[in-house]
C-alpha cells in the first residue's frame, strides 16, 4: 500500500512541504485515543504521540490531529511508534460545536471527500437534524450523500414520502438501505472510491456499524438493537479510518447526539442555497424577510415554492451559529445590552 493509497494525492503534494524534518516521514491519523493516535504510514497501523514541542504550539483542541489528518512522524522503536512532529493542512473538515456550554470547535474528521449523512426510515428520520449535517458538510467543503437505512421498515408509501422530503432539502438524490434485504447495497458500494476518503455520520442506532460491516463482509465490529423508545444505542465508542478490500477509505464515527454549529455561515448559505437564490432577487439588498415589499423569499414562501418550516429551521441555525460564534466578552456586552433595554421599557409610563 502506498500513501496515494491512502488519499495522497496531489492536492496534498501542493500543499506540503517536499522535504520533512529529518527523520520524518508522511503518515495519516487513523484513530484517536485518549492522549494518543494511530498511524497509517502505507506499510501499517502503529501508535503514535504528540512531541513536546507540538503540544506546546497547539493553543485549541481544533489544532490537535484529528482523524484523516496527515502528519509528520519520526518511527522510533525499531518502527514499533512514532512521534508526531507536524500537522499539515487541511483540505476538507467535518466539525461541530464542542458538547455543551464550551464555545470552541471539535473536529470530527478531516480531510473527507464524500460525507455519507446516515437516518433511519424508523425512529431517527428527522428533516431539521439532516439539515444540520448538510451545513456541517457543507461548512467543511464536504461532498453529502443522504443514506436513509432501515426501508425494511417501512412500507413503500411511506418510503417514498421519505425520499421525497430528503429530495426537497437536501437538493439531491438520496440513497435507500436496507442491510437486512440488501436493497440497495449495491448503489451505495457504488459511490465508494478507491483512494477516496468517506465518512459516516448519523446518530447511534441508524445503523452505521451494520452498514460498515456489510462493506467489509464480515461482522467486524459489534452492533446492538435500538432501545424500546426507538433512541440508538452506542456501539461505536471511536473515529476511525479503515481501508477496505477494494480500496476505498471509510472513516467510522460514534453517534452524535449534539450538533451544535458555530461560525457556520458561510456553510450556513451552502447549505440553504436555495434562499441565497431567492434573497439575491429581493428589492432591498438588506431585506430581512420578515415582510418587506418585495421580498423574494417570502414571495416563494406563500406561493408554496419555499417551507415555512425549512425558512424558519434557517432562522433558528442562522442565529445559533452567530451567537455561538460571539466571544464571552461580545456575549456579556449583548447581554448587558439587552438587560439596559428591558429596564428602559420598564420606565415607561403607562396608561
């Protein structure tokens, strides 16, 4: 196996150096351990940590490898581990918000060229949470594949509906599974490119694990059954990158129960395309559409061209990213803004 193999290619021959620190070689991260890392470097998989001198550099989590990352390493050990000197640029990256009140980034994976975006037809289908992963792919320079899994499930009217929502929002064709029957296996496997790099993503329990293990052809990793309530059950517990038979790169990914968005505008407007359109023909070039005239977007909104619900799910992100995105310092600045404002309401007199 060489490293074109494993996704080098010549975007990446650009855009790093041709001559590494001595003693270095290229690698690419394969999984991520708790203070620790697994490297690729065409020949094996070997563990990995970072030097002293790249932990001191790295100010953010974001900075930090992170699956499908390509980096520096010096073997040591008689090629047993190795040390990680350098992180190299990223082309593509799958990020969210970090869980909970934290205003940094995550990095979920990097350097990914198709994002294969996971629901079940049962209990997961959900339009608002898909739209979410389209803006992450999207924020990232991601390719998405919506894979809806679980048909099995539900009869064919209801599938259909299914498939015709995913259409509406997501402005593409997506791909309907079934690892119990096998439908529709094939067109999947079809979209896997050798050299390529893909990723899962999707909340636990759509049956990502039961997908990757059909791609692999045996039952390589363990798979449990959705809960009673119909929520997903953790199975996979790590990001990991494998190389399958016929040469195509997955990257496996633990169900993500938030996904949060932070600083996502421009992928924001990738991902809602449709309303940049629309807001591009508005009258005034700072329309809010919430009731100008001549405003494009409402327009399209009564004409039944545009969801209530798709524009308002847009709204709702929009603002989470931009207040996400705001330091604690602008957060405090605004909330002491808006606390001035309600005491001066107060004031007033009334009748």
């Amino acid at each position: 196996m060489t490293l074109r193999d494993l996704g080098f290619d010549q975007w990446f021959e650009a855009n790093t150096p041709a001559q590494l620190p001595e003693g270095c070689a290229f690698s690419r991260i394969a999984a991520v351990h708790r203070g620790s890392f697994s490297i690729l470097d065409g020949e094996r998989e070997i563990p990995a940590e970072l030097s002293g001198r790249l932990s001191f550099q790295i100010d953010t989590p974001a900075e930090l490898p992170c699956v499908g990352d390509w980096v520096a390493a010096q073997h040591y050990n008689g090629g047993d581990a190795a040390i990680i000197h350098g992180v190299f640029p990223r082309r593509t990256f799958l990020r969210r918000k970090t869980p909970g009140a934290g205003r940094a980034h995550q990095m979920v994976a990097a350097n990914v060229d198709t994002a294969f975006l996971v629901q079940s037809c049962h209990y997961d289908f959900n339009l608002q949470r898909l739209e979410r992963y389209l803006t992450m792919a999207a924020d990232g320079h991601v390719e998405p594949v919506v894979v809806l899994t679980k048909t099995d499930l539900v009869g064919a009217e209801e599938l259909e509906w299914k498939l015709g929502s995913v259409r509406a929002v997501a402005g593409r064709e997506p791909l309907a599974v079934s690892c119990v029957s096998g439908s529709g296996l094939g067109a999947f496997m079809e979209r896997l490119r050798a050299g390529a790099t893909h990723c899962l993503l999707g909340s636990s329990g759509v049956g990502k694990t039961t997908l990757l293990n059909r791609l692999l052809g045996q039952r390589a990793f363990e798979t449990k059954t959705v809960s009673a309530t119909g929520e997903g059950t953790h199975t996979t517990t790590r990001r990991q990158l494998l190389v399958l038979d016929a040469g195509a790169l997955v990257i496996d990914t633990p169900g993500m129960r938030e996904l949060g968005l932070l600083d996502a505008g421009e992928g924001l407007e990738r991902g809602f395309d449709e309303l940049a359109v629309l807001a591009a023909r508005c009258r005034y070039a700072d329309c809010l559409h919430q009731g100008e005239p001549g405003c494009a977007v409402r327009a399209a909104i009564a004409k039944g061209e545009l969801s209530e619900e798709r524009f308002a799910n847009y709204l709702k992100l929009k603002r989470e990213s931009e207040f996400n995105a705001l330091s604690a310092l602008d957060r405090r600045r605004k909330d002491k803004a808006f606390g001035r404002h309600v005491k001066a309401i107060k004031k007033v007199p009334r009748d």
